[in-house]
C-alpha cells in the first residue's frame, strides 16, 4: 500500500509576523518556521494506516528549500521517503497552482491513498487537498475527524455544525484531517537520527514537466492586520436607570445602532 | 574552526524536547504546584510523563548504540536539558538528567559483563529512573573532596566483603535525589575504614527492593517542589561484588575523569534553560505593564535588568556548550575546570535571573500565584547540589594553583585525589 502525506512548512504562529513593504506578502525574515499543524495531523494519519496496511509512507511538499526541514521533520516522525518539489517564488502561488503542481507530482508516484491538512495555518484557503483530488479525479472526504479502514475503503466522520457525517469511499482517496483526528507523536530521538538516511529528492518544476511560469486564478492585492480592538467604554450614571438611558442616548444618536 | 551553528539533528531535538516540555511536562508542574503536598508523590504524577519520554529515547541518549541506546553526545544532552529546564528546572535536572548522565560511570567503570546487565536495564524499562545516594547526616559534603589522608574524614557508609557479596551499612542524608522513585541507587561505600576517603570509596548498584535498603521521610526543599528527596538507610545489605562498578576504591578518579562533565553540563543546561523561562516571564510582564502610561520595559531600569538578564543566559550557554564540546573529545580539562565553572556560573545566572524577574515584577513577584517565587527558589537549590558554588570554586583555582606548582597536590576537589596532603 503507497501512502502518501502532503506537508507544507509555515510560519509557526507564536512568530511576530509583519507585513512586507510590498503589502502582499508577510516579511520573511526571523520567522521560526514549522511544519502546518494540520500537516502533522496527517502524518500521523499516515503513519497509523500504513503501519495496519503494511504501507510505506512518502512525504510530499511544494515550497522553498527550507521547506525540506519539514519534510525531514515527517521522516523523523516516521515516513519513509520524502519528496520537495522546490518553489521558485517562495509561496506566492494560489491553492489553485499549488494544487496543479502537486497532482502533477503525485501522477508520477504510486499512491493509494493520500493525507492533506484540512488547512494551512499561513493563507488559510482550506482548498489545496480538494482542488487535487479533483484533478486526480479520485474520492476526497474533508475536515475528517475520525477515520476506519474496511477492506479496499474507508469510513470517516466529518463534524458538520451541530452533527456529524459518516462517509465511505473506495481507494485510492484523497483526505484531508481535522484536529481531532488524532494527537500527532513527536519525533523519537531514533527517528531523528534515522531521518538523515533516509532519501529525501529535490526536483524541479522542469524535472516534473512542468513550466516555471505556471501562472495563477487569484493573486494576493493587498494584507492587512485587523483594526485594534478599541477599550470598552464605561457608562456612568447614579442609577441603573440613569445609565439605560445615556446608554439609549448613545446607540440612538452617536452609533445610530437603534 | 569554532562553530556554534546546531546540527540538523539538533535542531530536531530541540524542537522535540521544547514541544515535550510544554506539552507534556507544564500540566504535570502545574498539576503539582496545586496539590496537597502531604497527601502525594510527585514521582507518581511524573512517571507517566517519564515514561512516554523514554519512547521517545529520551532516558538512553548517552547510551552507546551497542547496548540498545542512542550513541548520542554530551552536546545533544545539554541540549535537551535546557529545553526540559527551561519547563520545569527540578524534572529536568533529578529524574532526567540524573538518569540519562549516571549511566557515563557505567560506561566508563564497568567491565562488559556489567554494561550489559545495568545499560539494557536501563534502555528495557521506560521508568527506569536512577539515584544518587552519596551524601551523608553526618559528613560534610566537602569531606569527599577532602585531599588530607586522614581516615577519619570521609563517608562513613562502610561495605564489608562477604565471599562473593559485599554487605553494606550506614546512612544517606536526606538530599538524595530521586530517592524512592529510583529503580537503582548509586550507592559510595568505603571499603577500608583505615584508609583515606580517597583511597576507599567504591560505588555499589543497589536495585530498589533489596532487602536492607530503606529509604526514608520525604525532605521537603524550598524550591524543586517536584522532585523527590529523601534519607536512603542502608541495614546490612547484600549485593553481589559484580555489583561494585570500577576497582575497588577507585571511585574517586573514575566520577571525576570521565562522568563529572557529563552530570554536570546537564545540571548547568537545565540552569541555562531555567534562566531564560525567568527572562521570558520577566520580558512578557514587562510589556503587559504599565507606569507612568507606557509599558514597564520603556523604563531604563527594567530594560537594562531584561538585557543583562540575555548577557548572563548568553554566557552560561556558552559556557555549557563549550564544556559539552570538551566532554565530547574526551578533554581531561572538561572535569577539572570546566565542570565546577559552567555549574556554578549557571547557578549564579539562574539566582540572578530569578532576583531580576522578581524585582520587575515588583509587588507581583512575591505572590505566589507568580512563577518568581518558584525561580528564585528552584535557583537557590543549585547552591548546594552536586557541590556547592562556593567548594566548585575553590577547586577550580586550586586544580590552578596545583598545575602551576603554586601549591601541594590536587587539593578540594581540583582533580583525582591521590597524593599527600595540600599546601
């Protein structure tokens, strides 16, 4: 059974992140960097099934070289062999592109069954795992949260508000994995000595057929912080009587709420 | 060429630990800081923890590969320990590093038979946690680096030979780390009561359970509040001589040569790491406070406190590394200078650091809701354990003193104590 795990390398959220000059991307420097936390999630997805499949685990991610840190991290948790597909414009391709490039990575490789995050902390599209099952035209199940395997299939449940899916789909499939699912191990410190040894391929966009100018459907125009939240004012008044009423005042003619 | 920059690998398992240590070790502190200290064990809260880090291959990093551990160095270890010790200063430093350094005497003293009997002990059991029983009530803990061939200066514990067995008798004070989670205790004997301590301390195994070995009332300390500590009494226990690790009496040059570095680069790692969880919570209150209408950090005295507070951790890691590196080529200096330095230095940082952290919280720094009451207390303890700072200092300039003719042989614990009496 080849199984395959879709990683991409972020910025770790406790990072202070700025916005870059050009206002469309963050700045990138003295950022820590780590693997998607919804990522790890589908590692040890992975991991799980491949060891009740008997399956050999591939990593695979598209971003920059310092992207195979992340890569490295899934074979120090345990996966077999990993595959960057280097990013010549560091991140700035929709999850539209993002996903034509990985489906074609992934139709050079076996794959039986694929893990994605449900989404990536940075850009947070939650649409890289759907977009390459569609091109791939094989059954996806998202936002799983609990997941069985049965012979040549899976059941997985998906939390929808206020319920819960159970879905089945034959092999091969693509899922993507919602916190949940199950608690990502760390890396041991035998797998992080073995990780070194185990292969790890570097291509480029040209060594998989694919052009450099790949092109896109939507592109950043600008970022932005959210407005700072203002203090909360303090109505006075002798009486709660007295401040339902300057509270009245200001809703009707200064919010203009009422 | 000097190279500071980590290796892949241990930039790996620096992330891990930090990842471990915060998942995994901060709900145990803080499961502990709020219970009834009477009415528990803190080695029963921590050894489910201990357990799934010894999965992770944290308890046989030092452990040769040959004997089922990971082969891995004193750098990886101080690496470790200061992402442990930036989490919780006593895990870190009694049952982690005390059990992952220990084994070094093995390592170093044993005969094969020996490695493989207590090194695959080790790595087959995922609570294995090991003891030091060395100190005594009634003995100063300078009288063993006591270079004066005075027989009646020295451990008193005394192990008699019995065939095949040594029988040991005496008591260990109520310092002894671990004690009562310890699967073995290291246990100092004399062997020769007519002999200088020097010449007549041998180190025994003594599994827990061994009919004779007792330990006693938990010590309550003022900080390492998870730790546990307490009088190990020994009633003529029986071990067999193959449990007698090294010559007999040759303890001495064997903890000092090969092990000491290893013990205590750790010990000053997780004081490293202790030291900037002061600086981190100092720097967070800092900019969460206010006076005067700014945050607490704009005011110079607080800046300058939060920045020599970098410039001490900066120099105690370097430090640390620097004696890891040593210990690492196997640098006979990394025993006899660096060790007492990067330990007591650490030391001094982290009672600095927990001074500072409690002076910029002010008011706040003495509540007990707030951690700097817990550094500062957890800081103190390192005055004392494994040799306090002021005998690491005199055996630095001593050793110095010696090796440049200033003065007699090898003098408070400067070195292996083997030759007359010091100046």
């Amino acid at each position: 059974m080849d199984v395959v795990v879709l990683v991409k390398q972020v910025p770790d959220t406790g990072s202070n992140l700025e916005i870059a000059e050009d206002k469309k991307n963050i700045q990138l420097d003295n950022i820590k960097w780590v693997m998607n936390p919804y990522d790890e999630i589908a590692v040890e997805a992975a991991l799980t099934f491949a060891k009740e499949k008997q399956g050999r685990v591939t990593v695979v991610s598209f971003g920059p070289l310092r992207s195979q840190d992340s890569v490295r991290t899934a074979l120090a948790m345990g996966a077999d062999k990993g595959i960057l597909i280097i990013d010549p414009e560091n991140c700035r391709y929709d999850p539209f592109t993002t996903a034509a490039v990985l489906s074609t990575a992934l139709q050079q490789i076996p794959c039986d069954i694929i893990f994605a995050g449900a989404r990536s902390v940075d850009f947070d599209n939650f649409q890289t795992g759907s977009a390459i099952a569609q091109n791939l035209g094989i059954p996806q199940i998202t936002q799983v949260t609990r997941l069985d395997i049965i012979e040549n299939a899976i059941v997985c449940h998906q939390i929808t508000e206020g319920g819960e899916l159970v879905k089945q789909c034959p092999l091969p499939a693509l899922v993507t994995c919602q916190r949940g699912l199950n608690e990502p191990r760390y890396p041991s410190l035998p797998g992080i000595m073995k990780a070194k040894k185990k292969p790890l391929e570097k291509k480029e966009l040209s060594e998989i057929g694919l052009d450099a100018e790949l092109g896109q459907k939507s592109k950043i125009i600008s970022l932005a912080f959210p407005e700072e939240r203002r203090a909360a004012r303090m109505i006075e008044g002798e009486t709660p009587q007295a401040c339902a009423s300057k509270l009245v005042d200001i809703l009707h003619n200064e919010v203009k709420a009422i | 060429m000097v190279d500071f920059t980590l290796t892949d690998e241990q930039q790996m398992l620096q992330d891990t630990a930090r990842n471990f240590a915060l998942n995994e070790i901060k709900p145990v502190v803080d499961e502990i800081k709020i219970m009834d200290r009477t009415q528990f064990t803190p080695w029963d809260k921590v050894k489910p923890m201990y357990e799934k880090a010894s999965e992770l291959g944290f308890n046989k990093l030092l452990i040769p590969e040959e004997y089922g551990g990971m082969g891995m160095s004193c750098m990886d270890n101080v690496i470790l320990m200061e992402e442990l010790g930036a989490v919780d200063l006593t895990i870190a430093a009694s049952y982690f590093n005390v059990s992952i350094t220990s084994p070094v005497i093995i390592m170093h003293g044993g005969n094969e038979d020996q490695k493989k009997k207590w090194l695959g002990e080790i790595v087959s059991a995922n609570d294995y946690v090991l003891a030091s029983a060395s100190s005594e009530p009634d003995v100063a803990g300078a009288d063993s680096f006591c270079p004066f061939p005075d027989p009646r200066i020295g451990l008193k514990t005394f192990a008699r030979r019995d065939g095949d067995d040594y029988i040991i008798s005496g008591s260990k004070s109520a310092f002894s780390t671990n004690a009562g989670a310890a699967a073995t205790y290291f246990v100092m004997a004399r062997t020769d009561l007519s002999k200088p301590g020097f010449m007549s301390t041998s180190m025994f195994m003594v599994p827990a359970g061994t009919p004779g070995l007792k330990v006693g009332k938990k010590t309550e300390l003022i900080g390492w509040k998870t730790g546990m500590h307490a009088e190990v009494f020994l009633d003529e226990v029986r071990v067999p001589a193959s449990f007698r690790i090294g010559e007999e009496g040759a303890n001495s040059g064997l903890f000092f040569l090969k092990a000491l570095p290893f013990i205590a680069g750790g010990l000053a790692a997780c004081y490293v790491g202790m030291a900037r969880a002061a600086f981190e919570y100092a720097f967070e209150y800092a900019h969460q406070r206010e006076s005067w209408g700014m945050p607490i950090a704009n005011h110079q005295a607080v800046a300058m406190k939060l920045s020599d507070m970098v410039v001490d951790i900066e120099a105690a890691r370097l430090m640390v590394w620097k004696l890891a590196c040593a210990a690492d080529a196997g640098d006979p200096k990394a025993a006899a200078v660096m060790s007492p330095a990067a330990k007591t230095f650490a030391v001094d940082v982290a009672i600095r650091n927990a001074e500072r952290a409690l002076r910029i919280l002010g008011g706040y720094g003495v509540a007990q809701e707030y951690e700097t009451g817990k550094f500062l207390n957890d800081a103190w303890v390192g005055d004392s354990c494994d040799g306090t700072r002021d005998m690491l200092r005199l055996g630095i300039i001593n050793f110095i003193r010696q090796s440049r003719g200033k003065m007699g042989p090898p003098s408070m614990g400067g070195g292996p104590m083997d030759g007359p009496p010091g100046a």
